[in-house]
C-alpha cells in the first residue's frame, strides 16, 4: 500500500469547531469539518449526480425513526449530517455513510492537528 | 391485499368526475388510486413496521409499477426526512410486494410484458389472476401467451401465489 501524504490545509484559528471548509490538495477538492474538536475530511463531490456536496452552508441533525422508540421521529446525528446543496443527500460526515442510501458510502480522509497546524492525509 | 377498485373514490386521488367516458374512468381510477395507496403505506413505513406482512396489490395491471418504484426512488432520494422511517429505497420494498397481472396489459409485441417484469424484479412476486366473471376478465391463455420461460411461467401461474397465500405444493395450508 502506498503511503498517504500529509499535506497541510490552514492553521487551527481557521477551522474553528462546528464549522467546515472546502480546500483543494492538488487536484481534489476536500471538505474539512470540525465538529466539536473532532476533524473529519469528506470528497467535496457527491456521487449522485457530482454536486458538491460540502459546500453545505452548516451541517445539522437529522431526522430518523427507530422501532426502539415506537417508529416516533426523533433528532439524532446533531452537528453531523451534511446535505448536498444540489438535491439535498444527507451523508453522516464521522462515517461518510448516505442516509437515504445504504450502499453509498463515501471515502473518508484522515484529519489530524498537530503544532496548530490542520493535515489531511490522502 | 390492496384491491383497486375498494379504493376508487371519484375525486381523490384523481378527478375521475371530469371524465366524460368508461375508458378515461377506467384508465385512472383504478391505477391511480392504488398508486396513491400504496404511496401512502411506503410512506407511512407499513413494510418497516410489519416486515413478515405480505402485501399484494390487484385489478391495477402490472405496467405502472416500474414507474412508481422509480418515481418514488427519485423522490426518496431528496426528501428522506419526511419518512425517516425507510431503511431502503421505496423500490426495495416494492420489490417484495406481490401483483396481479389482471388486467394485464396486451401491448403489440408480448415480449414487452417480459421486460416490464424485469423491471420490476416480478418473476417471484406476479400472479396470474383472472378476475372472472367481471367484464374485464383475463383468459389464462392470454397470460399463457407471453413468452415466459416455463420456469418462470410456472411461477407466475402458481408457485407465486403459493407463496403468498402460505400453501403448500400439496395444498396444505401453512399458517393456520
């Protein structure tokens, strides 16, 4: 296996938590998303219909419906769950996983913080 | 079982009375309404609920079924927060539903009826069904007449039905 490459995308000061970016590394686009102190890294393309699906203004919960809790509608996933701007494709941001489709599951990239510096390794 | 014609009802979900013909009557009361049934049990996440229920829907053809496994698939894909309760797409649970095929469709060339059914995955879940003595009824020989393969002539003809009336191949009653 080929090593991944760290490449540093911007200092700490701007990534601040609960919020996301898009950065380019190369020729990739990658959404970088801090939520609550943890560093995520998504493909800033959805495979739908290649829209792109990090440049979501803010991430949210989402609505699900579990037979635990009766079916009843509950908010679940806060902070976690980014929609492509294009149809509107929720995607889990931690796992990469689709909502709405069980068998699309997105790359994820590593994001680490060291010396205040954000790397994403690809 | 989802019987079209209990669930016709003149205005909803299509204005039947603007109809001035049997034939614009016949056309979308029964197809329509039954689409907008079962719509409503997807949405309502029925087949989540109560995954051992089998559900079979009759007297509507089979040729608008691809269309609503597709429509409401498009659909799912931009609004599965209003029914968080789907854990696949509509047409995966589409799929495990069971259809009449009376009043089957008769297009020019037969073969089409075969591609429509693989459309839908049906060669498990398509019954033949007659619907005698109603005015509309199918002649098994016109249902014979669609170039199945026997195997899956044999399923649509009796094996399917089987199945979901929990018979046995010696017609023993299995959930009694």
């Amino acid at each position: 296996m080929t090593q991944r490459k760290e490449h540093v995308v911007g200092d700490l000061s701007e990534f601040p938590e609960n919020s996301h970016k898009v950065v380019k590394v190369g020729r990739r686009e990658i959404g970088i998303f801090n939520i609550g102190g943890e560093f995520y890294g998504l493909p800033n393309i959805c495979p739908h219909q290649t829209g792109p699906l990090c440049e979501g203004k803010t991430t949210t919960g989402t609505l699900v419906a579990r037979k635990v809790n009766d079916w009843r509608f509950e908010w679940d996933y806060e902070g976690e769950i980014v929609a492509c701007p294009w149809h509107g494709l929720e995607y889990h941001v931690p796992t990469g996983r689709c909502l709405a489709f069980s068998n699309i599951e997105l790359r994820t990239y590593e994001v680490v913080v060291e010396d205040g510096k954000v790397k994403v390794r690809v | 079982m989802l019987h079209s014609v209990t669930v016709v009802h003149p205005v909803f979900p299509f204005n039947l009375h603007v109809f001035e013909t049997e034939f614009g009557r016949h056309i979308c009361g029964h197809t329509f309404s039954i689409m907008a049934n079962l719509v409503h049990m997807i949405s309502s996440g029925v087949p989540v609920r109560y995954p051992q229920l089998r559900i079979a829907l009759t007297e509507v053809g089979i040729s608008w079924v691809p269309f609503l496994m597709n429509r409401m698939d498009k659909e799912y894909l931009e609004r599965r927060r209003e029914i968080p309760i789907l854990e696949e797409r509509p047409s995966h649970y589409m799929k495990k539903f069971f259809y009449a095929t009376q009043p089957v469709e008769e297009p020019e060339n037969l073969r089409d009826l075969v591609t429509l059914m693989n459309l839908y995955d049906g060669e498990d879940t398509t019954i033949f069904a007659s619907d005698w003595p109603h005015h509309d009824f199918d002649h098994p020989s016109k249902v014979h007449q669609i170039p199945f393969s026997n195997e899956v002539r044999r399923k649509v003809f009796g094996d399917n039905a089987l199945r979901l009336f929990k018979i046995d191949a010696q017609g023993r009653r299995l959930n009694l």
